[in-house]
C-alpha cells in the first residue's frame, strides 16, 4: 500500500517485538517525519552498538571491551557471584548498591516447555568459573517464576558437591506495598522466610 | 548504567512516540540479542527510506518520484480530489476501493490549541491545484474530531466562492457495530444524516 521503502521500514519495526502493525506504521511515519539528522541518530545508533558491543569473556556480560567493567573491577569480591538469568537484571542488582561480587549471565532460565534444558544456558561456563576463580558463594538471582526456580534449584544440584554454597534471593511482600494486595502465594512465601526481630 | 552504546540506543528508542524508557530497553536488548543481519536490516531501512522518499510535487504523499504512483496514474479522475490530514490516511481510504480521484494532504487540521491556523496547513496549494488542475469536487475526508470538522468547515468557506464543491465524510454507526454501544453524538449524527430507503 505504501511506497517501497516505506513498506520495508513498516514491515522490519513490525518484527520487533511488541511492536504490532500499527504502531509499526506510527513509528515509520515518525521517522518520515523527524529531522534527517534524527532518523540518522537512530540508524547510527543500531549499527554502533553492533559493532562495538559483544559479551564479557567472564560473565557473558554486555561490554565494549574483552571483560565488562565490573569483572575488571579490582574492588569486587571474586569470591561471590550472582546468577542472572539476562545481560539486563545486572544493573536493576546494580542499583541497590548492596551487592559487590561479580555476575554470570546464564542466557535464560530452564523452561521445558520452550525446550530450554541446562545445556542450552551457560552451566558449564559457570562451572569453569567456579574452578578457576575461587568461587565461594553463588546467589542465584533467577527471576521467581517457575522456571527460576527450577534454575535455582538445578544450579544448587551442580554447585553444591563443588563445594559452594548456593542462595537464593528473597521472596516476599514488595517494600511499600500492602499486605491485602499481596497474592496468597507471596503472602505465604513471606510467611515461611519470617525473620526473627 | 548500561555500556555507553547500549545506552545510546536506549536514549535513541525512547524518542519514539509512544516508546517509554521500559520498552526501549527491551527493544535494545531485542536488537543485541539479534542475528546481525536483522539489526543492520532495519537500521538501513531507516536510512534507505529516508534517502530515497520524499513528499509528491502536487498531493503530498509520500514517493520515491518527483509525483506519487496516484497523481501519475492516467486512469484517476482529475477533478476529484480527497483531502486527508496524513499521508497514512491514503491506503486506508484506497482500501474501500470506493474513490477514484486524487488526493492532497493538508499535513495536519486547524487546531488553535496546537498553535495550528490555515497558514501551517497546505491549503495555499490546494487553492492552486484548484485552478490548475480543474477540480470539480473536495471530499474533506479530515478525521471526524473538532479540529478535523473545523478544517472541513475552513475548506468549505475557502473553496466553494471559487466554485467548488465541497462535501464531508458521512458521521454514523460504523458497520457491523452495535447501537447499544454507540455514543449520543455518533447516534445523534446518524439520526440528522439518516438517509430515505
């Protein structure tokens, strides 16, 4: 219906995802319609972050570099490591500041149901890791859904016998939340990790 | 947070209209995650689009020609033309197969909330389309909001002393609605609008 490249632009932002038909028209007559300079922006930034980014060689973090800043980072604990399901859960633990040891990105989470067993994510690279850098303690920070779990559980089962000792984060009530919104199995979760005061 | 051309691109995303700071990040992270060849696919549909299409001499569609593939098609009825507020809006009415004449796009409708008048618009060119190319009959096929039946009625009052006749989209039930679940004004306008059997 529209003008050929017009079409190939509607049709490459509709493969995006959430991204569906319509706004997929929206955002390519907005980008008609916006500066030169600005469309370029965008297009520049695609191709650069391509070409400059690939994973960290240590925890399969996103980097510039051969390892991501906070391997490299002389003032982390290498002894303590927190498993991430995705490059992008690294800065939301970031941000508390409560955490100093390094990451392992594990690429996803065990889903049988989406065919993703233990060898399809980064196991044996974290294995590799525990041998090689001292490794004492591993935090499991898989997302508390059930294929987190399974993950959490699984990575317990491997890292145990190696002699670490593998956690979990918390589950609970959300700080600032409300006790008669809370759904009964967070209530319960909550229930079960009460701390003594 | 994130690496410097990580974040660029999130920056970048999140000045898309209706893209908040979540969903750029998730779209960022798509295109990482991504094979090359489909990253560098959109980001050179940016570019291409932008280099080789620009707006019709005479009706404003968007074309890859010095006219779009409407104003040169030999088989369309000179002296009808449809005036819509957005290039968008032309497929969608070419769609209905119901229209055979030409287009112009205004670029927008009178909106004096927005700082919009007749001037911002392209109703200069209209006029002159008028006299060059015949035009017989306007169909202001301007969304049916205040701005778009003010624009309307502006067209009405500037086109029908130069002998022109002016007619607007019909208001109504829209088929395979339910009257049950219309609002009074679209009823109300059905009902002035009703037509004899």
């Amino acid at each position: 219906m529209f003008e050929p490249p017009v079409q190939r632009l509607i049709d490459e932002l509709s493969r995006l995802p959430g991204i569906g038909a319509k706004s997929a028209q929206r955002l390519a007559f907005h980008l008609l319609n916006a500066d030169e300079v600005d469309a370029r922006r965008l297009s520049d930034a695609i191709t650069d972050m391509r070409s400059s980014v690939h994973l960290c060689a240590r925890c399969f973090n996103v980097t510039a570099d051969v390892e991501c800043s906070i391997c490299s980072d002389p003032r982390r604990d290498t002894t303590l490591v927190c498993v991430v399901e995705r490059v992008q859960d690294i800065p939301v633990i970031e941000r508390t500041q409560e955490f100093r040891g390094r990451y392992h990105v594990l690429g996803g989470a065990i889903s049988p149901i989406a065919g993703i067993g233990p060898e399809q994510l980064r196991m044996k690279e974290l294995v590799g890791r525990v041998d090689d850098e001292g490794i004492e303690e591993v935090i499991a920070a898989t997302n508390p859904t059930l294929e987190g779990d399974t993950t959490a559980l699984y990575l317990a089962r491997l890292l145990k016998p190696l002699g670490v000792k593998v956690s979990r984060l918390a589950s609970g009530l959300p700080v600032g939340g409300d006790i008669d919104y809370a759904d009964e199995i967070t209530l319960g979760r909550a229930l079960t990790g009460r701390q003594e005061l």
